[in-house]
C-alpha cells in the first residue's frame, strides 16, 4: 500500500473545485504523518476521542473534518479545534455545537446532513425536513456556527444508477437552496459526498469534498 501514489493518483484525478479528505479513522499516526509528508492536509475522522488524539499528536496545519455520527456531549472536546463538522442531522445538535462554540470563542464552520440513501441505518434531515427548516427560519439564531453547505451518504450498492441518482437528488436540494434567503450564518458552499467506492460518481454529481479512506491506506 504506497500511500503518496494513492494520494498523487487521486489528487490528479480531482475534478475543478473539488477536495479530497483522507479518511484516517482507525489508521495509526505513522500512516496520517506518511499521508502528510506527500502533501495532505486534510483528514475526516469518526470518532471524538480519536480525533483529540491524533489532533493532539500530530502537526497543527492538519484541517481535522469531523464525517462520523455525533453525539452532543462529545462536541466539548473537540470545539477549539474542528475544521469541519459534516455530521449535523439535528437541530439540537446544532444548538450544541453553537454552545461550545461560543465558550470555545470561535464560529465552527458545519455541513447539515441529509439521509439521502436507501437504507434507515444513515442518520441525516430528510429534504423536506431540510427545506422546512431553513422556510422556518430554524437556523437563524445560532451566532457561533457556519453553515456551509451539505452532506450526504449514498445506499451501498452496486447499483451504480441509484447511487447516482442519490447523489443527484442532493445536488437538487443544494442548489435549490442556494436560491432561498439564507440566514447570515449560512453559506451553501460545500457539498461533502463520495467515499472510496463511489467518489468518481460523486464528483460527476457536484461533490466538493470527497471522503476517502481505503483507496488511500487500504482495507480496515
């Protein structure tokens, strides 16, 4: 597994305006400082306590993106220093995130996540949910965060059409909110979809960030 050709391989491959977050979630530090010595600089983690500690270990530059399911009394932790939260599927969880924020004394930028898949496991608002909040002015009182935009998980499938067409829907919702008075505190301008199985498809679809983990340091 040669992690820098992986990451050359896919970095070349990006389409305009789209990124790449290595997915370094129960990967050991000698692997995230080998993604790091071949330029990466971005990193999604799944887990609270693992990002703490690999944020604590590691070089201060990384851009830590927080893509698992999150717990609300696990936001604390990693308040002063998250990039990025792709996971927020509630309005109480973000009403925590905005708490620790302020008491952090900064804005966390976050991605609103929507269940787009085929499959109940995903968490996520679904679109109406979604377009319900934002015509209700939900969102509005939260000072201490930065809505930037979506993110979603397709149905793992073969299916490569229902995939796309996942995909395609939160595209759909993307732009369509993009059209709407926004809040101050919202920006829609990343659309966090596509993992190591489907991110040639997501990027096709829009996508602006890419979560991959596997096809840069291999099977868990």
């Amino acid at each position: 597994m040669n992690i820098k050709n992986n990451i050359s391989n896919l970095t070349q491959n990006l389409v305009a305006g789209c990124r790449l977050i290595a997915v370094s979630k129960t990967k050991p530090i000698e692997m995230i400082q080998e993604a790091y010595a071949a330029g990466q600089r971005l990193f999604g983690e799944n887990r609270v306590q693992e990002l703490v500690a690999k944020f604590d270990a590691l070089p201060k530059d990384i851009e830590w993106h927080m893509i698992g399911h999150l717990q609300s009394n696990k936001v604390k932790m990693m308040a002063p220093f998250v990039h990025l939260i792709h996971s927020v599927d509630s309005i109480g969880l973000l009403a925590e995130i905005d708490k620790q924020a302020a008491k952090a004394g900064r804005k966390i930028p976050c991605l609103l996540q929507v269940h787009i898949a085929k499959e109940e496991t995903k968490f996520g608002f679904s679109p109406e949910e979604m377009l319900e909040a934002f015509q209700q002015r939900a969102f509005d009182k939260f000072d201490h965060v930065q809505i930037a935009g979506l993110m979603g998980m397709a149905t793992f499938t073969e299916d490569k059409d229902q995939v796309r067409s996942e995909f395609r829907s939160l595209r759909k919702l993307f732009d369509a909110l993009k059209t709407m008075p926004l809040p101050v505190n919202t920006t829609m301008k990343e659309l966090s979809m596509g993992m190591s199985g489907d991110y040639d498809i997501a990027m096709e679809e829009g996508s602006t960030l890419i979560r991959v983990g596997s096809a840069i340091f291999g099977a868990r």
